[in-house]
C-alpha cells in the first residue's frame, strides 16, 4: 500500500492548508466543525461502508437485524488523530439507536485510551510502504 493511496491522502496533501485553518488554530477540535463531513472523499467513504455493512454491527452481534443509517468512528476522532478520519478499518456501521448509546458511553474526545489506540493506529500505517 503506497502512502499516496492511502485513506489518508487527502490529509497528506492539504496538511498545510489544515494547519493554516484558523478554526484549527483556534484549537477547536470537533472534527464536524473542520468540515471533514462535507468532503467527497468523506461522502464516497461512508457510502463504500453502508453498501459493505447495512446493518447495524452492534445489533448483529445481538443476532438482531436492524438498518444501519450511521457510519461511526469506532475510535472517534478529534484534531490531534484526524489522521483516522479517513481510516476504513476505523468505521462501523450502526443504527441511530446504538450510535446514541456509543456516543454516551465513550465520552469521547478527551478520552486517554482513544487517544492511545489511535496512536498505535496511526503507528501501523506509518509503516506501510
Ligand atoms: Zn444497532
């Protein structure tokens, strides 16, 4: 796998127009308000996940069949790993249901042990050539 083919190309390739964005110097760090969610690269991604997994993952773990309309961040994303935005093994398909309860439970964005998976992530692609 070439880094230029990477999920992570788009980042590579407009780092610095990332880090010259004031809402990043402003250190916001909802990734919703950086605008990733309205890039094509984003909408094609999430439509590649739901057509791969309709159904809600959790949900099927439960041996119940539930329509996912969510595609989530299993290890949700901030400024500081924007490197997983893009990361297909990063995503799952849920129901809104779930994705509420997700949300909740993980209280995400300043959570140390996301922050670490996210690390070890970022780590193995970085060593891909
Ligand atoms: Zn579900």
């Amino acid at each position: 796998m070439s880094k230029n083919k990477s999920p992570f190309f788009w980042i590579e390739n407009n780092k610095n127009k990332f880090k010259e964005d004031f809402r990043y110097k402003k250190g916001y760090t909802e990734v919703s308000r950086l605008g990733y969610y309205n890039t094509k690269e984003w909408k094609d991604l999430r439509a590649l996940k739901i057509s791969a997994n309709p159904l809600c993952e959790h949900c099927l773990k439960k041996e119940k069949y539930v329509e996912a309309n969510v595609v989530d961040h299993i290890i949700p994303i901030f400024s500081e790993n924007i490197h997983l935005f893009y990361e297909y093994n990063n995503l799952q398909s849920l129901c809104n249901n779930c994705h509420f309860k997700k949300t909740r439970r993980d209280n995400s964005r300043y959570n140390e042990n996301n922050l670490k998976k996210g690390n070890e992530i970022k780590a193995q692609f970085e060593n891909y050539d």
